[in-house]
C-alpha cells in the first residue's frame, strides 16, 4: 500500500438480518491484523486509549436492507429492535474476535443518515442523479439490479444464493454511471493495485468492458411497510435511497468530519468477491462525482466454504460463533486467529474449514513451532545460566543472523504492506525455523556437558535464539496479540509502546534482549493438540 501518514482500514458493514458467522469474523480479523501491522509500523500509540492517531479501522452493520423488515416481522418485533439486537451481537463476536476497530458505524446512526442526505443533494447539484425508468431484475436476496443480461447469463437466479430474480418496472431516481466508464477504465489502468487479488481486477475489467449503464439509487415507498425502511429521498418521500447507495457512503460519513478528515482516503476496504462490483465500479464513480479521492486499494478475497460446500442457511452448515468460540476456548483465540488467517480464503481460492487442518497447522506452527522454540530456548537459559541472558559476544549472534535470517524482516515488511498476511506470517515463522535448525546443528545441550570449556560458545547460541524469538514475537503480534504479549511479560521484553516496528525489529539493536535480563521459564504457550481427538463444538 502507498506510504501515507494515515492509514484508514475499513471491512463491509454487515447485514442485521442474521446474527454473524465465521465469514463476518473473517474480513474483520483481516482488517484488524492490517490495523495492529500498521499502528505496529508507525509506533505512535496513543498511551492512554492504545490507539494510534494514525490508522483507523472501521466496521459496522448495514440496517436498511428489506430482509430486516422481513426478518424482524418474523421474530414479531420492529426493524429497528431487530437491528439493535443484532448489531449487538456483531459487536460482541467482533469484540470475542480481540478485534481492534476504532468505530462501529450503524447505519441508523443520525451522524450517517443525515451525511448521505447530504452527499446525494450534492450529487443531484452535480447533474449527476435524474428520474427514470428501470426495467429489469432484482436479485432480493442480495438487494442487487441486474442489467436483462446479466440476468439472462445468471439463468434469471441470484448468482450469489440461486434464488429466482425477480422482475421489476419501476420509476427510480438514477446514478448517471454510464458517465464514468472512461475514467474508471483510466483509474484501473494507472493504479494496478487499485483492485486486489490479480484475478479479480481482471474479472472488473473484464466487465467494464461490456460498458456500463446508469443504476437506480431510489426505491419507491408504498403502502407496503417493507418499503417505508429506509432514508427517503431529499424532497421526495415518495421514494427511499437505495440500501446499496447508502451503505456505501458510510467509510466517508464516519470521517467526514473536522477531527477525523485527515483519514480520508482509505488505505484498503476489505470485502468478499461477493460484493466487489460495488465496490470497484459504483462506489469510486460516486466518489469521483463527489470530487472524492478514491481508496487506495479494494481487496477481495475468496469464500470459507465447509466441505467443499458454500456456506448457506438452507444447508445450515454455517461456522457459527459457536464453534469459532469452542476452538478457542479448547486452542485459545490467538491460535483460531492464527488459522483463520494464514490459511483463508484471502487469495481468489475458497478455503475450507477443516478440523484436521486446523489441528495441524496448530501443531507445526504454534504448539511445536513458536511455542516449543520459546519454551527450549527458556529452559536452557534456566537450566545453565539462572534464567537470565548470559554474557554473549555481539559479533558472533551479529555474524549468524546475517548469514541465516536477515532476509525475515524486509520479507515480512514486504508481504505486510502488500496485504499478503500469510506470507507475512510466514517470513516471521521462518525465523522460528532458523532457531530450530541453529539448536539442531550446534546442539547447546551436548556443549553445555562440559561448561567450563564451552560456555562461551552456549552463550552465544542461546542469546541469538532468544534476540531471534524476540523478533518473530514482534511480527507474530499482530495476529496474536495476547500470546505474544505473555510472552514479552516471561522474558521481560515487552515492547515500550510507540517504538515503531523497524526499531523493534533490529537484531541486536537498541531493544534487544540484553545480558542480565531475566528470562523466565513460564507456561507452554501453546500445548500440543491430539489430532485424534473429537473437534470442539
Ligand atoms: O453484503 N467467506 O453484507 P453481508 C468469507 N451489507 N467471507 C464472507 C463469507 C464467507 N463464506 N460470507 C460473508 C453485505 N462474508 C452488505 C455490505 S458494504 C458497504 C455493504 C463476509 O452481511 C465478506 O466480507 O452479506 C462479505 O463481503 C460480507 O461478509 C458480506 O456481508
């Protein structure tokens, strides 16, 4: 992502009609991971509150969609009670999940409704929005317009749940899309990272070349209460903004304002490739009829799937916080985290959730990976200098991370900021390697039989191991804020807050682990996990 002073890291808001599942959870706890790197790299925590005045991360719920007057009839209470309840609960799985937002905006909120008021008379000030016709499909399951040929290809069913479309003759007020086919094409061609993965820019591209047509923003209001949810029209009751319209236009009404204008534009919005067309298309050409700046990067990622399956209410096979709070209770939340983001569907390939792939990830990378590197390293410190950092020769710890591991910082910078997470975290597990395969190869255990001769050489193998966890734990971090924070408090590193990442991460340097400093045994971080065992529910 380009260097800015401010990053602004935003997921989708949610729809209130149903209660989260592990696909919310997941965007989410992409963005948070996002947000701790980045508040992480430009070390200026805010001491008191422990946020950065620097990056912003924002999430929140979608609330004027048609399924929550439906869904809320059905429970026999009213849209708005059925959206508190589950805005709630979208609040509580997110605040289960540890992750960090500096917002949740509802879209019911005044301080939203009454910006896009105001963005969309600006708008119809522009020349840009008018009143006409629509004739065409209406995917209701996913309050989307479909052109008759988009429909037609789609066999007339939404392309996202297979219900049927559903035919509509209506008169809207229109966004003047069409417009800005030529701009947008010029935006996607300057800016290759305007759209995330690869293959779905191409799939935007490809799209746009087919030519756009004007969108519908309103919907009209009948007699019909399904039709009366909403914000109606600057002077026009007759007719609703768009649910699409509105939700979009909360990542700029939540920093539209005097203290947070600075954010503007976002870094990334984090979404599924289920809703990319909004966000690629509609939402930077309202943006450029606004005289907006446009988000740097749109990324898209792929879909948890559950045995090969999509994920859907008719197959009831949806992860629910349920289970995502049984693997954490059973593993904890960091090692849930951990899985969830180092083997989702972050790329343009669904990803399975699998009970053996998770015991297994857990066991390479946690349990026999950081967990039992930490644990060694601690207990030969205990064992042959009283569990403080012995007096080691900075050349030689200096000369052998060189030679084996000074690649893992830039590698992991470098993934970071291109929001390849598993790839980050994989840079950083790599150093956990490094200290494996240094243990194995000089055997500390065998030299430190004959002390007197050798303890030097122990020293030296030992802090090295242990200056090396220090920076994995630095990078691990931001996926897993609590384990690594146990783990600076055993070995009294814990890092002083505002020091920004790059210093942290100097090997030997001002924050290394220094000789004298105690380093105590502790509890396993992680214990192994028996594959074996029944999956947590
Ligand atoms: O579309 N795998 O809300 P929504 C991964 N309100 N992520 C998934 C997923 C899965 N199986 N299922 C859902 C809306 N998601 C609109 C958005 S934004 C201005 C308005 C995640 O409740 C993913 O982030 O249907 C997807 O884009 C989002 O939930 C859709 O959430």
């Amino acid at each position: 992502m380009p260097e800015r002073a401010q990053t602004y890291i935003t997921t989708p808001i949610y729809y209130v009609n149903d209660r989260p599942h592990i696909g919310h959870c997941y965007t989410t706890l992409l963005a948070d991971v996002t947000a701790r790197f980045y508040r992480l790299l430009k070390g200026s925590t805010d001491t008191d509150t422990g946020r950065t005045p620097d990056v912003f991360f924002l999430t929140g719920t979608d609330e004027h969609a048609d399924k929550v007057v439906t869904s809320a009839a059905a429970h026999s209470v009213t849209p708005i009670q059925w959206a508190d309840q589950n805005a709630a609960e979208f609040k509580k799985a997110f605040a289960f999940m540890n992750c960090s937002n500096d917002d949740f905006i509802r879209t019911t909120e005044d301080r939203h409704t009454s910006k896009v008021l105001a963005y969309i008379r600006e708008l119809q000030k522009k020349g840009d929005i008018y009143l006409g016709d629509y004739v065409g499909w209406f995917d209701e399951s996913q309050e989307e317009y479909l052109t008759e040929t988009a429909a037609k290809e789609a066999n007339f069913v939404s392309p996202v749940t297979g219900k049927p479309l559903v035919k509509k003759v209506e008169k809207n007020y229109f966004f003047k899309l069409s417009a800005y086919q030529d701009k947008l094409k010029a935006h996607f061609d300057k800016n290759p990272t305007f759209v995330l993965p690869e293959a779905r820019r191409n799939e935007v591209l490809g799209r746009l070349r087919g030519g756009l047509q004007d969108i519908p923003i309103s919907r009209a209001v009948t007699a019909d209460p399904t039709s009366q949810w909403g914000i109606k029209m600057p002077d026009d009751p007759t007719h609703r903004i768009y649910v699409w319209i509105d939700a979009l236009f909360n990542y700029l009404s939540v920093v539209d304002t005097p203290e947070r204008k600075q954010f503007w534009p976002p870094a990334v919005h984090f979404i599924a490739k289920d809703i990319l067309w909004f966000h690629a298309v509609i939402w930077p050409a309202l943006l450029m009829a606004l005289g907006r700046a446009l988000p740097a990067t749109v990324y898209s990622h792929a879909y948890w799937v559950r045995d090969g399956r999509k994920m859907s209410k008719s197959l009831g096979n949806f992860v629910t916080i349920e289970v995502l709070k049984a693997y954490a209770q059973k593993y904890s939340l960091d090692a849930l985290r951990w899985y969830l983001v180092t083997q989702g569907p972050q790329g343009a390939t669904d990803a399975d959730f699998s009970h053996a792939k998770f015991v297994e990830v857990y066991n390479a990378d946690l349990a026999n990976g950081i967990g039992n590197c930490a644990s060694r390293v601690s207990n030969m410190i205990e064992k042959y200098f009283e569990g403080k950092v012995p007096e080691f020769q900075s050349t030689w710890i200096d000369r052998r991370w060189e030679t084996t591991s000074a690649d893992a910082v830039p590698r992991y910078l470098e993934a970071a900021q291109s929001l390849d997470l598993a790839a980050a975290f994989e840079a950083a597990s790599s150093l956990i390697k490094d200290v494996d395969d240094l243990i194995s190869e000089t055997k500390p255990f065998t030299l430190a039989k004959d002390m007197q001769a050798n303890g030097q050489e122990v020293a030296n193998i030992l802090a090295c191991c242990a200056e090396s966890i220090r920076i994995a734990s630095i990078m691990l971090s931001p996926a897993m804020p609590q384990k690594m924070a146990e783990l600076w408090q055993a070995w009294n590193c814990v890092p002083a807050p505002g020091t920004p990442l790059q210093e942290l991460c100097a090997f030997n340097g001002p924050h290394a682990i220094k000789p004298g400093q105690r380093i105590a045994k502790g509890a396993a971080l992680f214990m192994r996990a028996d594959p074996a065992e029944t999956p947590p529910a």
